[in-house]
C-alpha cells in the first residue's frame, strides 16, 4: 500500500491507530505514560504562567514610567495619568486572557496530581470518579475552564487593582496638592473635557473596577491554594 513502509508498517490502519488503547486497560502501561503526561502538562503550565509574569511585569513598568513623568514638573498634562490607567487596562485584557489559557492547563495538571499522585501516596479514593474520561475529553476538545468575568476579577484582585489604586491616588494628588495655586478643576480638565466631567469618569470607572472585583462569585478557578488554614505538619515545621 501507498502508506506502508518498507518494514510494511501502516500508520493509518486500526491497530495502528489505537496503539494507545492497550495502555487504558493495561495498568502497567498507563503507569509508565502519565509521568510523561505530568511533565508535559506540568512544562506547558510553566510556559503559560512565564507569559503571565511577562504581562505583568511590563504593566508595573508602564505604570512605574508614567508616574514619574507624570510627576516630573508641574508643565506635564495631569492628563497623562488617566492614559496611563487606559494603558493599564489594556495589559489587564492581555492578562486575562493569558490567565485562562494557563488555567486550562493549570487545571489538567491539578487532575493528574489529586487523582493520581495523591491517590497514590494514600489511596482513599480518586477525587473525581469520573477524572479519566474528563481528562481524555479535554485533550480532544480543550476548553477554557475560568468564566472571563472570575478570570477579570481575580486578576483585578491579585494584581491590577493595587496599582490602578497608585494611579488614581497619584492623580488625585496631581490635581490638587501638586499644583495648589491652580483650581483642581482646571486641573483635572482634559482637552475638551471639564474637569468635573473629568472625574465623574473617572469615578465611575473605579466605581466598576471595585464592583467587579469584589462582587461575590462562585470559584472555577482550579487553583492550587483554596483554604488559608496550614495543614498541620506545615504548622509542626514551624513550631520545631
């Protein structure tokens, strides 16, 4: 056949195919193959979360370049100070979305070590009867599994929120003690904005940032960290 090599090996033939198939019934095999699934899988999480850091390290600079420029003279715009929280957001849309991509994988990790490793360390029992079919359903159709609004809040509350809160500080600061012999609201005014107009936007902006991030929601986030208690030999350790 035109597919076959010459040792007449076929890959597309059914026995070819399902090469795989005898490692799910064979617990040997299975055994040997999901150490090489767990590397890969733990791997490609630490590649996502290398991008992750990536984001937020260049938003901590823009923000870190904005405030001292924004400070660097009283001929600098105030203005400059909401662009850079325009700039900030959008590294929070990037993150985001980088959030969800390592969180799907994250999750498949998290899969592998509660039913498998912390199965094997004391066997009461898989945590999810059902791990092995969602797993293999995952790898065939991976899905996101971290709505976009929890992805939005969690990384408001873990990192973006604090440094919107330097910006709007910073701002208010610029506007009013920075400048105390011009009116604050000349100050705040952008071109063609009012300064009352100026803040009501502004305002209303944090007003939804704080909503967002703290508006209750159920968790489907598969962090490795749930409960704040210390398991108690983490609390021997530090009693020792």
């Amino acid at each position: 056949m035109a597919n076959e090599g010459e040792d007449g090996f076929d890959p597309t033939k059914q026995d070819a195919r399902e090469v795989a198939g005898d490692a799910a019934e064979n617990r040997e095999e299975f055994l040997t193959l999901m150490p090489h699934f767990y590397r890969g899988a733990l791997s490609q999480s630490g590649r996502y979360l290398d991008r992750l850091d990536l984001t937020v390290d260049w938003a901590i600079a823009v923000v870190t370049a904005v405030l001292a420029l924004g400070f660097q003279s009283s001929d600098v715009p105030p203005y400059l100070i909401p662009i850079g929280m325009v700039a900030l957001s959008m590294f929070l849309l990037f993150d985001v979305r980088r959030y969800r991509s390592y969180d799907a994988i994250r999750a498949r990790v998290r899969l592998v070590e509660e039913n498998v490793y912390a199965n094997a360390l004391n066997p009461v029992g898989a945590t999810l009867g059902e791990w092995r079919e969602e797993l293999s359903d995952d790898l065939r159709k991976p899905m996101l599994k971290v709505s976009y609004r929890e992805a939005l809040s969690r990384r408001l509350k873990r990192v973006y929120l604090p440094l919107y809160v330097l910006l709007g500080v910073a701002w208010l600061f610029r506007i009013t003690l920075f400048v105390p012999d011009e009116p604050w609201r000349e100050t705040a005014a952008v071109p063609g904005v009012s300064g009352e107009t100026a803040i009501g936007i502004v305002g209303v902006f944090y007003l939804v940032l704080i909503l967002i991030t703290f508006w209750p929601q159920k968790r489907e986030a598969k962090g490795e960290f749930h409960g704040e208690e210390a398991g108690d030999w983490k609390e021997r350790e530090e009693t020792e």
